[in-house]
C-alpha cells in the first residue's frame, strides 16, 4: 500500500489516547516524521510539561518537525514523496487554535474567518495529494455541551468542519472513547 492510498484520521476527546494511540499505529523500529502543531510558551509550564511528555514517549529514531504555523503543516504535506518515512501531525486542534490566533479571528471577523477557512481547505487538499504514510491526530468535540463562549463555539464549530473535511478524504477514522478506538471507517 503506498501512502497516497492511505491516510489515517485518529479523533478523540481530551486524555483520550488519541495521540498514544496514533503513534502504535507505527513501528516502534521504524522511522517516522513526527509533526508536532503546539506553539511552546516559555511562562506555561504545565504546557511544556505536556510537551515534554509527548517527546519522551517517541522513539528516537523519530524525525521531529514543529510546525505551528499554518502554511508549515500544509507546506510540509506538499512536499512529501511516496518514499519518505510516514509522517503523524500530532494534532490539529493546536493547529487550529494557531490558525485563528494568527488570523485575529475569535471575535468571529468575515475576512480572518476567511482566512482560517482557506488555510483549512488547504489542510484538506494537502493531505489529499501527500504522497506519505499519513496519520492526523484531532480533538472530537462535538460530543459535549453547547460552549458558553462565543470563542468556545467557534472553536467548536470550525474544529468540526476541519474534521469532518478531513473525514472524507481519509481511509480511515477512528474515534478513541476511554482508550478504546472504534472504527468509524
């Protein structure tokens, strides 16, 4: 199977496994590329923690890109070849979040949710045409309640679209619920 043919979606809610459970989708021995979204903050302690947690659990025969922006990610599937190690973007909800601060679109602004949702159709359009092994790790949040915030619910409603057009153009999908991964396709 080459990896045009196949790409792998891996949604789940927070301290799922989504992340561990994508990167056993792999062989430990084998090399991969691993695409970390999250933007590091020197006074976020807690969040470099996390961070650290993640890099300690990979093998180190790993690559390990970061690309918090958002033209790196999609830049990054762009140029991949069907001979290149498999490549897991660990996740895209930090992706998002990215994407929106940049655009300044959290007040829900017309021309920066423009912006967001052309970067998002570009996401989608290049993890159709990547030529590598491809595994997306995203939060599920459409399972909950109706955030109360304004930002919560835009959140909430782009992650959604991003998943769902990622959902059509991958082989697989599936959704991890307490550790448990159920396949949706």
């Amino acid at each position: 199977m080459t990896g045009s043919e196949h790409r792998t979606l891996v949604l789940g809610g927070a301290r799922s496994g989504k992340s561990a459970h994508a990167e056993g989708l792999l062989p430990r021995e084998g090399a991969a590329t691993y695409v970390a979204t999250a933007r590091r903050d020197p006074r976020d302690e807690e969040w470099n923690r996390r961070i650290a947690d993640h890099v300690a659990r990979r093998p180190a025969n790993w690559n390990t890109v970061e690309a918090p922006r958002p033209d790196e990610l999609v830049d990054l599937l762009d140029n991949a070849r069907a001979t290149d190690p498999p490549i897991l973007v660990d996740d895209l909800a930090t992706w998002l979040t990215g994407a929106l601060d940049d655009a300044g679109a959290w007040e829900r602004d017309t021309s920066a949710l423009t912006i967001v949702r052309g970067q998002r159709d570009e996401l989608r359009r290049a993890s159709e045409s990547c030529s590598a092994r491809l595994l997306l790790v995203s939060a599920e949040v459409g399972l909950g309640v109706v955030p109360e915030s304004r930002a919560g619910r835009l959140f909430r409603d782009e992650l959604g679209a991003l998943n769902a057009g990622l959902a059509e153009v991958c082989d697989d999908v599936l959704l991890l619920v307490a550790g448990l991964p159920l396949r949706l396709r």
